[in-house]
C-alpha cells in the first residue's frame, strides 16, 4: 500500500513539472532570452529531485538508495540556485563574479556537507526513507539559498508592483513562490522531531510542484509575464549610422515628446561614436546614463537600437540586441541616409513581437 501511495504522489508531483517545462520550452525556442532557459532548467531538475528520489525508496541495495539521495539533494540545491540566478536576472545588470562565486559556493558547501554529515537511511516495508539533511554545518548552504530567493523575490514585487500593467503577474508571482518560506521553519521543526525529518523530502517535492502547478495556470496563455521586468521603458529607436531614425516608437505616451527629442541626442551620439573611432566596431553596448533616464545602445552592422528607460537591465539589453540583429538579418543592406516604408513596417513588426515584454 505505502508503494503504490508513494508511486501516486511522484506521478501526480510530475506532472505540474513536466507542464511547466513545456511552456518554458517552447516560449524559450520562440524568443531565445535566458530566463527561459532557468525555467527549463528549474523544471528538469525538479524532475529529477523527484525521480531520483523514488528511485533511491525502491532499489534493492542501501548503498545505492543512498547514493541516489544523494544525488537528490544535490539536485534540489542546484534548482534553489537557479531560482535565485532567475530573480536576479530580471533584476540587475547582470550576475556579477561574485554573485556567480557565491552560488558556487553555496553548492560546493551543500555537497561538503553531505561528506561530512552522511545522510541517515532507514528501510521500511520494502521501502528506503532517508531522514532530511538537517545538521547545523548541512542547514547553512540552503538557509542562507532560501533567504536570499526570498528577498530577491520580496524585491521585485517591491519594484512591479507599483505599476498597474504589472501589478496582477506581480502577485501571481509573489503567490507562487510564497510556499518556500514553509521550508526553513519546517528544518527547525525537523531536527527535533525524527518523523518531520522524514518527511521534509517529500515536502520539498509537493512545495516544488505547488509553486510550478501556480506558474503554469497563472502564466499558461500569457508565458511572456514570467519575464517581470522591473523597469519602466520610455521609448524605442532605431538608428542607421547616418543618425537617420527608422522608428521612433513611444512606450509610453507620456513620453512621446521626449522620444521625438531623444532621437535627435541619439543621432548625435552617434555621430559622435562614429567619429571617434577610426574602425567602427560594431555588436557592442554602450549605456549613458542621465540623472532619473539611462539611453541604452546596441551597435549593429548596418544599424543602432536604442532603448530609453529608467535602469540598465540585462534582459533588455537581450530583446534589444535580438531586435537589432534580426531587422538586420532580414534586409540585409539599409542606405544610411534613406529609409524606405517597408524597412520602417518591418522594424515596427519586429519590435511588436517583444512588446509584450516591454509594456
């Protein structure tokens, strides 16, 4: 009885995860940006924490249950980082040395840990159950993980939530994951009771597929709000190196004038950029930084995006490489001093296609 509960709960636990997976899927092959690919990963490694974790209850060896509990854990940890690396993707720049460094780390601790303070297995009814992993030196690499997931996403629905185009995905999210705070009072509770212990890995996997079940139905017809970015985009521009406009695109009408004007400064910028240089190089950024407005620029071969808003960000500067690039894959020569309506219907149809993202 306690095998066909213990099969039924993986299968049902799977299936949130394997959803998941093929909405991240297929909107990352559909616009290529990095937070899509975490999802992936977040969703794979979920399955498998799952996975190895029925494996290890029902092999016939202890030596082997335990390895594959180990491996378990060890797979968990690495989707709690992700999710971490997720978050702070939307937010910053981008992943700085010794943030990367410190998710290293953290991992690196979790698995001295598991040498240190081997996992206690026990078999019961034909079945293995480990105990969690909860010794003072085991806790520190997760507690500080979770934490550190639970301010990053305390910070961006600080930073959305504030903007009514945003508000609604902005709860969906903060709803979603609210789960893990169950976790670190649940080691406390666990390292004084053996039986809490024994369930915590089977709590991990129900939080997992809880908060990807409430991803997938909030996200499910609208998957481009699971990149939440918390910036406020002013306008689009696109350039040729003759400081000729190609558009002139407005995100947000407030600042329709200010566009037009900007596309002036950005033509001399470019002048300038051009001028400078003897070579011109061409697939850089280069980001001004005004007092409450960053001008953030791509140079492409033929032409120059440009995206004004209120902060650097990484996933921007994606969308607006892939705008440039892919505008310029497509005509393939623009002269620099004249543009034609096809170039600008074309350039407005590329743009539309990441607006979503950008509103």
């Amino acid at each position: 009885m306690l095998e066909i509960l213990m099969i039924a709960f993986g299968s049902l636990t799977l299936i949130p995860l394997c959803i998941f997976y093929i909405i991240s899927r297929r909107t990352y092959l559909r616009y290529k940006l990095l937070p899509y690919k975490i999802n992936e990963l977040i969703s794979l490694f979920g399955t498998l924490y799952i996975i190895f974790t029925l494996f290890a209850s029902f092999v016939p060896l202890k030596i082997i249950s335990f390895f594959f509990f180990n491996i378990a854990i060890v797979l968990v940890s690495i989707m709690v980082i992700l999710s971490l690396a997720y978050f702070r993707i939307l937010r910053v720049e981008n992943l700085s040395t010794g943030v990367i460094s410190l998710y290293f780390l953290l991992i690196s601790i979790k698995i001295v840990s598991l040498v240190i303070d081997p996992l206690k297995v026990y078999r019961y009814n034909n079945i293995y159950m480990r105990e969690g992993h909860l010794s003072t030196i085991a806790l520190i690499a997760p507690i500080i993980a979770l934490l550190l997931l639970i301010i990053e996403i305390a910070l961006l629905y600080k930073q959305t939530r504030t903007n009514p185009k945003k508000k609604k995905y902005s709860r969906y999210i903060l709803s979603a994951y609210i789960w893990v705070m169950i976790l670190i009072p649940t080691y406390w509770i666990g390292m004084e009771f053996r039986l809490i212990s024994i369930l915590i890995p089977y709590l991990q996997a129900l939080l997992i597929s809880i908060i990807v079940l409430s991803l997938s139905i909030f996200f499910y017809h609208n998957p481009e709000k699971l990149i939440l970015l918390p910036v406020h985009i002013k306008g689009f521009l696109l350039h040729t190196y003759g400081g000729l406009a190609i558009i002139k695109k407005p995100l947000d009408e407030v600042f329709r004038h200010s566009i037009a004007l900007s596309s002036s400064l950005v033509a001399s910028i470019i002048g300038l950029e051009t001028a400078i240089e003897e070579l011109r190089e061409i697939y850089l950024f280069r980001v001004h930084k005004l007092i409450e407005t960053t001008i953030i620029m791509f140079f492409g071969r033929i032409t120059v995006g440009t995206f004004i808003l209120n902060k650097d960000n990484s996933v921007i500067r994606a969308i607006l490489r892939k705008i440039v690039l892919e505008f310029e894959r497509t005509v393939g020569y623009i002269d620099e001093g004249m543009i034609t309506d096809e170039e600008i219907s074309l350039a407005e149809k590329i743009l539309d296609k990441y607006i979503e993202f950008l509103s």
